[in-house]
C-alpha cells in the first residue's frame, strides 16, 4: 500500500505548490489527478495575479480591496496573510521560471484588474494560469525523487479512522484498478464545482470532487451561496474573455451603444467588482437595452485598446473571439454577458489549509478560507492557490512529523469496489442518463441560482436537485469496461456535483440579504445586523444538510457602504 | 442546425476485440466543434466513446485527435470545416499517431510525449545569487520566449512528426519547442550547455527534416520548427557548435550552394558537409566514406528519376540575373544589424488612433442598428 506524509489529491496550482512546499518541508509527499496536472483547470486562469509589488503600493491597500470586493464577507486575518505575503510569492514564481512580461525598465509589468486601486496584476500575455501550471508541473519533474506522481487517478473516498485522516480509496482511470493509499496527511486541492452550472467558463473536470468528499466526511462547508457570475463570457458556450481585456482599457456597451457603467460605478467603470459589473449587465439586458440580434448581450469593445497591445497581451482572446465567435476583437466589439465562473464557497478551513477533520486540509477553489467572502476579485484566485497551497503543504509536513501513519483496512477499498460495480449494473430500464441529469441539474442551477435570485427560484431549484438525487442514484451508463471508463467516473461526478449544488441553493435560501455575489430581489438590501456572518453547511445523513453560521474575522476594516 | 456524420476509431483492449469504425450522426450548428459532435454521440447514444477532454476551449490540450488525418484538437476544429476536408461526406476522427492507443481516441502521452519532454531538462536553470526581487530582463526577450510557452501540451505535433515516424527517438516538436522557451530566456544559464546536448544528439535538433507538418498541426501557433530552426541558428550562427552530426557543416555547405549556385547542388551537399566547405571537400577521407555509403540511396534517386546524372554531376544553371537577385536576397539578410525572427506574439502592427476611433465609432453605429432592425 503506498504511504505518504502527505498526499495531494488535484495537481492545479494549489495542488502543485503544496506538493513542493510540503517535499521542501521534509514530508514524502505524493500528488494525485484524475487527469495528466497539466490539464488542470488553472491552466484557464488568463489575466494574471495580484500582487503589491509596485514600490508605490502597499499591501493593505491590497487587503482593502480584496476585503471591500468581498463585501466585508471575507475574514480580514486570512486577506492580510495572503497580500502580505502575495510579493515574496510573486517573486518566487519568477525565480523558478515563470516569464512574468516585463516593462521597459525589465521589471515586472502590472496591469490594472477589477476593484483594485492600482496597478497591481502581474501577468504573462493572456495565458498567466497556463504559464505558472507549467512552470511548477517543470519543478514537479525536477523533484520528482521526492514528489510522487499519481497522474490520472480518480479519488472516490476520503479514508477517516479514529476521527483523523487515514488516507484516500482511488481509481487508476487507465486500469481501472482500486487502490488504497494510506497518509498521515490528506490536502484536497481538486478545484471547483463551476460545473454544476450549464453553460460556464470551468472545464468537465470541475465537477466539486472534494467539496463532496469532504463534505461526506463531515466537513463543513461554507460561503457555498457566493458564486460568481464573470462579466464577460461567450453567450453561446460560456467561454472566458479575460477581465484583462477591460484592465487594458476594453470598454463595455449596451445595445443602444451607451458605456452603461458610468450609472452604476462612476469611478470605476468597467474595473468594478465582478458582481457589480454582472449585476450591471444583466440589468440592462432585463431591461430591455441589451445588444446583439436577441438583445440579450452586451458589447466588449476591445478595439479601443491599440492593436499590437492585443496582440502581445492578449492574445489567447483574439484566438477565442476567431475561432468559437467568428469575430476579430482587434476590429470590432464582441457579444459577451455574465457566465458562471467561480465558487467563493468550499470546504471551510483555517489560515494554514486545516479543515476541523484532522489530517484534513484544502487549498484552493475547493477550499473556504475565506478570503473572497462575497465576491473575488480578479486575479486573485492564482494568489489564494499558491499562498494557501504553500501554506497547507508546509503545515501538513510540519504535522507529519508528529503523526504515527496510519494503516486503514481494505475494506475501503472492496466498499468502493462495488460501490462501481453497481454502478455499472444499474439497469436501464426506467433509468435516465448520467448526462441527462447533469443537464438538468446545470440549465436549473443557471436559472434560478444565478446573478439574481428569489425564494420561488431558489425554492423550485431545491426540488429539481432533490429529485435529481434521487434519479442520479439509479442511472444508467453504457460503458462496462476497465479501461479509461469514464462512463462511471461520471455517474460519481454527477454525485458530488448534486451535493454541491444542494449546498449552494439551501446556502443562498438561508442568506435573506444580498452582498457580493448574492442578489436576492426579495432582499435588495445588505443587512450587516442580521448576515454578517458565514453561513455553514453540514451533512446530516441523507436528511437536510445542517445549517449554522460562524462570525467573520475583522482587524481594521470595518463594515461601509460599498461604491465602485 | 445541420447534421453530421462522424466515424470515430474504436479500440477497447480490454474487449479482445480489434480496431473498428463506429458511425453516428449528430445535430449541430455548422460552427460548433467536433468535440461537442463527440460528446452529444458519447451523451445520448453511447458513454464507452473513450476521449479527454476538459476546457473546450483550446487551453487545456487534452483532446488531441486527427480529424480526416489531420492533427488537431477536436475542440478546437468546426464541423464545417472538418467537413470541407472529408473525404466522403463524413468526418472522420482517430486517435494521434506515433503514440501507443490506450482506448478510442486516447493515447498514451506518458510513454511518448513526456518521456521526451522530460529528456531535455524542462526547467530553468539559472545562475548565481537569486535575486531578491523579479530578475532584470529586456522586456522584448519575454515576450519572444511566450510563443513556445503557448504549447498546450496536446501532442498534435508529435502525432504528425514524420521524422519520430521513422526515428522514435527523435526528440521531437513539442520537446525541443519547449527548449526554445529557456534557451531564448535570459535568465536561463545553460543555453551553451542544452545547445551542445541537443545539437550532439543523433536524435536531436539535426534530425528535423523541415516538413513543416508540426506547424500545420499546432492549434496554438507556437510553430515547433521554427523554434527548432531557432535553435540551429543559435548554435550554430551565435555559438559556433561544431557537433558530432555535421548538423552545422551541413547547413554551412547548403547555404554556401545555395548562394554560389542559386540552387541546391545536390551532389556536392555531402561532400561538402563532410569534407569541407569548398570544392575541395570531396577529395577528404570523410567525404569519400559517406559518398560510398550513400551511393544505395543515390542510385535510387537517379532510378526514379528523382535527379538526372547530368543535373547530380553538374549542379543547375540560372541565368546570371536569377544568381544576382538570389545574391542580393543574401546580401540583404545577412547584412543585418540582428537576426528577424518570426513572433506570434512579436508584432509591428499599430494602427493611427485617430484613424481607429472613427473607424470604431463607425462600427458601433453599424452594429447597433443592424441590431434594430433585427429587433424590429
């Protein structure tokens, strides 16, 4: 049975940085992916990371920022770690290999991003994810005589023994073979649960996977109501156009040609917060003023940005707005509207990764520090990865010292063994499609559960997830075989996605006040006397998920009206 | 909508079954891609279609396939144009080439693709004290090296490569593209020390035979071999690396022919790589063996009609005002201050502003009434 100090499950950056933080530490670490790490969906993170790096700025101008951007939501402990210590990281970054651009003076380029009061985004071109998820897959390899790699393998239970963490149950996807791994460690870095929403910027892949399986374990989860809506995605698919568009000048206009943000954030403009920027678009779409042949989009005028800045800084957009919209947006503007991007919700845990299970950690978009609360700012999600990742590697490493490995039973293993067995006897007859019932589950999750909600949506989105656990336990998959059977890796997907998405909507029911992501038209209004505070979600069997709440951290921002 | 036919290679190993065709037909907008075909086959009809896929956006570089033989990313192809090249009315998608099938479309990158990535040392090396802020470097030099850092990893030029065809262990495009990315870095060290490894390599940089095919297949336009042929042109034009394979002298001898003569002059090629630079290169031993030892591959050439005894002995002729403007072309290149190197990224495109607000006011106005005339 493989052992480990520490063993990751996800190979993103939060994954990637804590394997190399947690084997800097001493720890023998292994990371696990249920695809090759290189296809982790950070690799989609395009306009860069943020950082107080310019001599001018400061880091608590930074934390402000982030803390005004998250409605007050986010607990100022965790947002002061995370900017004091975003300049050191940055610069490792590029001390291993990360070509950051640079400006004239060969210093590091900072571009301007959402809510933030300077310059202050570092970046390469418009493929800032691709190039550091490369960057660290290199020093993975350098290091490989101490990181393991389990490259697609597909965790399908968390192993927990005398209330710790013993290890994880997971499939070879390429044999299909189970195995028990033990570790004295487990850090969930598996990403988000974007996909949930139909259409949205995550790929496949972000199915929750260690939201639910933590969950599962008895991990509460918090912030699961804030989920962000990016200002500018495809209508048709939801593909990403980077906010970097707006930050290099890209404006935004209705369909009677206005740059409507000058009524919603005169200051700001386009570079407002993600959710004051959605809400804004959404806005003049319902009321009648959108663009484009169905006036249900709204123009992103790249043109005003000179051409050969597009095509050096953001080029990886003028390939999307060609080859997926039929469109050069160095000539002329492109249709976008708000689209399902990131959960700020996830798996709650302290500044150093731990969850309340111990051995338990989280790092990433899986995991609630929380340092988006109600809203992230862009480009600040690259930062939570690696300052949380690191953070959770080297703490775990740190643990592992002190921890005798365990040694779990394999009867773990023979559980889930014919936990997929019967999957892939399921009948047909009655049944429905995997497929089927995430699409069911995605088109209602953008319904009801998206920019604007209210009771009656959220409540008729409670039913379909209910009725649609219901069904996901007995449908059907064609694929019967060993090999790369991605038929059954889906019907669990489709699991933990239905456990996510039942967090999110019991979550956004209970919060009656809107803030940051969270826009209840029955509650128009930001009630800081009632729901300042987080909102918990805990298993209860296979009754209604437990609800309880927990107080924000504040050091030295209060609670103010916030304008953009 | 408009329906598709695709005919997708199937392999299960684990059936004891061989490889077979499977048709299905889809509806679909014309733009809509080929992934999207195979996922309403693999959601609706049949969920055992084995392939990768995540981003549907050509970022993450997981499903590459060949479409009607050709390398690409299935997501990153349309329906209409996978079409247009069909050969018989249906679209045709298989697994990658040069690499082992695992099942349906997917391939076993490990074994081939990162094994090579992994030969050629893919992390910087830099030297001396690290610094304690970002390193100093020209701006302009980031920017270049972004192009071969736009490699997705997807395997499409590797699928294609017809050197790796009859030499698995070239190196291959995507590795030696990656090298590019920190031979071109200034903060790498060792840009004469994975210069020398590659060029001394058998199955390196010299093994390139120009085909062009990886940069055909490369959905990202990081054009492999032209980070290859930047990698010659450092070793040889910027380090003087005189390596085991002749792959400098090679290239010497055929730019010198091509100068002299305007055209390749065949027969004098190998002498010249070998031997020396100069008519006299024949006369030397080395020269003599590998003649010998071509003269199979010649005789062949010559049966074929590949070249004519009179041409191989001789050379071509062009007129004296062809030579001259051939002459001209070298004198210009090379009598450049620095080497032009093509940039995806690199580009001296700028519009006037002036001209451009006008223009773009235009537009808006354009699309903002096409708009409501739709809506009216």
């Amino acid at each position: 049975m493989p052992s480990h100090d520490v063993l990751i499950i996800g190979a993103g950056l939060a994954g990637q940085r804590a394997a190399l933080a947690a084997a800097e530490g001493g720890a023998t670490v292994a990371i696990m992916s249920k695809v090759h790490p290189v296809r982790s969906h950070s690799v989609a993170a395009a306009g860069g990371i943020n950082a107080a790096i310019n001599v001018a700025d400061d880091w608590r101008s930074h934390a402000y920022d982030t803390v005004k951007g998250s409605d007050f939501l986010g607990d100022q402990d965790a947002i002061e770690i995370m900017c004091s210590e975003a300049p050191a990281e940055v610069m490792h970054l590029e001390h291993i290999g990360v070509a950051f651009h640079r400006n004239a003076t060969g210093e590091l380029d900072l571009r301007a991003f959402g809510g933030a009061s300077m310059n202050r985004t570092a970046y390469v071109a418009d493929i800032t994810g691709q190039a550091i998820l490369h960057v660290l897959y290199e020093q993975l390899m350098k290091h490989a005589h101490a990181i393991d790699r389990f490259e697609e393998w597909f965790t399908t239970s968390l192993v927990v023994e005398d209330g710790r963490v013993a290890g994880v149950v997971a499939r070879d996807v390429r044999s299909g073979a189970m195995e028990l791994f033990a570790a004295k460690n487990v850090i969930l870095a598996s990403g988000g649960a974007g996909q949930c929403f139909e259409p949205t910027t995550n790929g496949l892949i972000c199915t929750g996977d260690g939201i639910a399986l933590a969950y599962r374990i008895g991990a509460p989860l918090m912030d699961m109501e804030m989920v962000q809506y990016h200002p500018t995605c495809l209508p048709e698919n939801g593909f990403l156009i980077t906010e970097g568009a707006r930050g290099e000048g890209a404006h935004l206009l209705n369909g009677d040609g206005e740059r409507f943000m000058e009524k919603y954030a005169p200051n700001k403009l386009e570079l407002a917060s993600r959710d004051v920027v959605s809400r804004a678009e959404q806005t003049e779409i319902n009321e009648g003023r959108g663009a484009g042949p169905r006036r249900d989009g709204i123009y992103l005028d790249i043109t005003v940005v000179p051409r050969k800045r597009t095509l050096e800084a953001l080029r990886e957009i003028v390939n999307i707005g060609k080859d997926f919209a039929g469109v050069d947006i160095t000539r002329e503007p492109i249709l976008i509207r708000p689209g399902q991007h990131y959960v700020m919700g996830g798996v709650k845990t302290d500044v150093n990764g731990r969850t309340p299970i111990p051995g338990l950690y989280a790092a990433g978009e899986v995991a609630c520090v929380s340092v988006h609360g109600g809203n992230r700012l862009g480009a600040n999600s690259l930062l939570d990865t690696l300052i949380f990742g690191r953070r959770a590697g080297e703490h775990a490493a740190a643990r592992a010292a002190s921890t005798r490995m365990p040694s779990p039973s394999r009867a773990y293993v023979r559980a889930d063994e014919s936990m997929i067995e019967r999957i892939i006897r399921r009948p047909k007859e009655g049944a429905r499609r995997v497929s089927e019932i995430k699409h069911e589950l995605g088109t209602t999750m953008n319904e009801h559960v998206a920019v604007f909600r209210d009771e009656p949506g959220l409540r008729t989105a409670l039913a379909v997830v209910h009725r649609l656990k219901a069904e996901a336990a007995v449908a059907y998959i064609d694929d019967r075989g060993t090999v790369f059977n991605q038929d059954v890796l889906a019907a669990i997907e489709l699991g933990f996605m239905l456990d996510c998405a039942e967090a999110m909507v019991t979550a956004a029911l209970e919060r009656k006040e809107s803030r940051g992501a969270q826009f209840r038209v029955d509650f128009p209004q930001r009630n800081d006397a009632q729901w300042l505070k987080h909102i918990d979600i805990s298993r209860n069997g296979d009754g209604a998920p437990l609800v309880s709440y927990s107080a924000v951290t504040f050091t030295q921002w209060q609670p103010e009206e916030r304008k953009y | 909508m408009a329906e598709f036919t695709l005919r997708l290679r199937r392999y299960d190993p684990g059936s004891g079954r061989a490889p077979y065709w499977d048709q299905h037909t889809v509806e679909l907008e014309p733009h809509r891609s080929v992934l999207e075909a195979i996922l309403q086959v693999k959601d609706r009809v049949d969920g055992s279609i084995g392939i990768r896929c995540s981003c549907m956006a050509a970022i993450c570089g997981s499903c590459g396939v060949r479409i009607n033989g050709q390398p690409g990313l299935a997501c990153h192809t349309h329906l209409d144009r996978a079409l247009a090249c069909a050969r018989d009315g249906v679209i045709e998608v298989e697994a990658m080439g040069n690499m082992p099938i695992i099942k349906d479309l997917i391939v076993d990158m490990e074994k081939v693709h990162w094994k090579k990535i992994r030969r050629v040392t893919p992390w910087l090396l830099p030297e001396g004290v690290v610094p304690e802020r970002e390193h100093l470097v020209d701006r302009d030099a980031m920017v270049d090296v972004t192009q071969s850092m736009a490699c997705i990893q997807c395997g499409a030029c590797v699928s294609d490569c017809l050197t790796m065809e009859v030499d698995p262990l070239f190196i291959g495009p995507a590795a030696l593209a990656k090298v590019y990315r920190f031979v071109g870095d200034p903060r790498d060290a060792r840009e004469r020390e994975r210069l020398v490894d590659l060029a001394e390599d058998p199955h390196g940089m010299y093994s390139c035979t120009h085909c062009f095919k990886c940069i055909d297949a490369c959905p990202k336009g990081v054009a492999p071999m032209s980070q290859i042929m930047r990698l010659r042109r450092r070793a040889t034009s910027d380090w003087h690396i005189d390596d085991a394979n002749n792959g400098r002298r090679h290239e010497e001898a055929f730019v010198t022919l091509v100068r002299d003569y305007g055209l390749l002059h065949e027969a004098e090629l190998l002498p010249r790589s070998y031997g020396g630079n100069s008519w006299l290169g024949k006369f030397h031993p080395a020269a003599g063996k590998v003649l010998l030892e071509s003269l199979p591959v010649v005789t062949k050439a010559i049966l074929r009609g590949k070249v004519g005894i009179r041409q191989a002995m001789f050379g071509h002729k062009l007129p004296a005002q062809s030579l001259d403007q051939v002459q001209r072309i070298f004198d210009r290149v090379e009598g450049r201050p620095q080497r032009v190197e093509q940039n995806l990224y690199v580009s001296g495109e700028d519009d006037d502003g002036a001209a451009r607000a006008a223009d773009r006011a235009g537009r808006i106005e354009k699309a903002v009434t096409a708009q409501r005339s739709v809506v009216r």
